[in-house]
C-alpha cells in the first residue's frame, strides 16, 4: 500500500484529500503543519508527500529543504500561490512537482501516482553488496567482511552501518539517525552515534583516527563514501 504523508493546514481541504485517497486505497497520515510533517515523515516514512506551502509553523519550502536533508521521498506541492517563484524555489529546494490550487483531484491524483511511479522507475534493486576496498557488506546476508575475516557487528551497530551504506555519498543527520536506531526519544543523545561511529571505524577503518569511508560532518551527520 503507498502511504501519502498530507501536511495541509486547511481542514476542509485535508477531509477532502483523505476522502479521496483512502477510496483508491492510499494510506493516509495528515499532518498540519511543517513540526509535525517533519515528525510523520521520520516516523512513518511515507512513500510520497503532498505539501502545502503556507503552513501555519515553518514555510513549506524549509519544511522541503528539512526533508532533502535525509530523504528522496517525491514531494508534491500544493501551492494556492500564482507567483510561479514560488514554485521555482519549492522545486529548486528539492519539490518533484505542483499543482496550483484550486486543483481537480483528478489531476493531483494523476500527478501523485507519477510522482510515485517516477521513483519505481529509477529506485534501483536493492544493492546486495556493498564494497570498498578494505570491507565489503553483505546488506541481505547481514555480513560485513574485512580483509578477508567476518567482522562481528551488534544489531545497533548494524542498524546503524546499513543506513549509511544504502545512501552513499548523502550526509545522514545525526537526529536521523539517532530517531532511526534508537528512537525518537533519544534523538539528542548525539553521544551516542559518536560511540558507536567510533566502534565501527575500529571494525571496518584501516586507520579508525582518520576515516576514508565513515566521514563525520561536524555539527551535521555522517556520511558514507563508497
Ligand atoms: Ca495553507
């Protein structure tokens, strides 16, 4: 089932946006405004969002900005503005699509299912292995190996390494993934992430005081180099 994240500030309109998806078998989270929407979709990890850009909180353009930080889920804007800069600069922050309202559902609904499709088109099949040249990991096996040898991982500290290596090159934030590992209630406990990103660069690091694949961005996340 796709689940579809709405962050609309409207309540008329929510009612009807959930009327309507839920009756073509969407699942539905509808948040209203930008603090909860970011909230939902760390949670509950929707496979498309439909945003509203005056949200009552935070602009919806910050809220699309918060939401690349960690994610490629498809962003839909609901824009009820004419001046198309602001469509401009929703999809330079990283927005798929939009549509002006007053809108057909019609027309969101078909923009929504390509919006969805697009990212089935291009989500590559799940990497199996991943490879460097000092350790290789086994994603469906749960294996990590180095120079040869199986390196014992706890499940946090696998849970941790898998979501860094299935987003190479992207800078993870620390909330993301202290939400993700341990919880949204731990998700100031950035001491934590530095102990267990210690413990994998003695694992997997040929040099754990200078990491070539574990990267810290201080004060912002880690990041994966494959
Ligand atoms: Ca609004």
């Amino acid at each position: 089932m796709t689940r579809v994240l709405v962050v609309e500030d409207d309540p008329q309109l929510v009612r009807a946006l959930v009327i309507n998806l839920e009756a073509r078998r969407y699942d539905v989270d509808a948040a209203p405004d930008g603090a909860t929407a970011l909230r939902f979709a760390a949670a509950r990890q929707p496979d498309v969002v439909l945003l509203d850009l005056g949200l009552p909180d935070i602009d919806g353009v910050d809220v699309i900005k918060a939401l690349r930080g960690w994610t490629r889920v498809p962003i839909l804007v609901l824009s009820a503005r004419q001046a198309s800069d602001e469509k401009v600069s929703a999809l330079d922050a990283g927005a798929d699509d939009y549509v002006t309202k007053p809108f057909s559902m019609d027309e969101l609904l078909a923009r929504l299912r390509a919006a969805v499709r697009r990212t089935e088109d291009v989500a590559p099949a799940p990497e199996r292995l991943v490879e460097t040249e000092h350790f290789s990991i086994d994603l469906i096996a749960k294996k990590a190996v180095r120079d040869g040898r199986d390196v014992r991982l706890t499940p946090t500290e696998w849970h941790l390494l898998e979501i860094l290596v299935t987003n190479p090159g992207r800078l993870i934030t620390q909330t993301y993934l202290l939400q993700e590992v341990w919880g949204v209630s731990q998700r100031n406990k950035s001491n934590y992430l530095r102990v267990y990103m210690a413990q994998l660069r003695r694992k997997l690091e040929r040099d754990p005081s200078h990491p070539r694949y574990l990267i810290t961005e201080p004060g912002m996340g880690y990041r994966f180099e494959g």
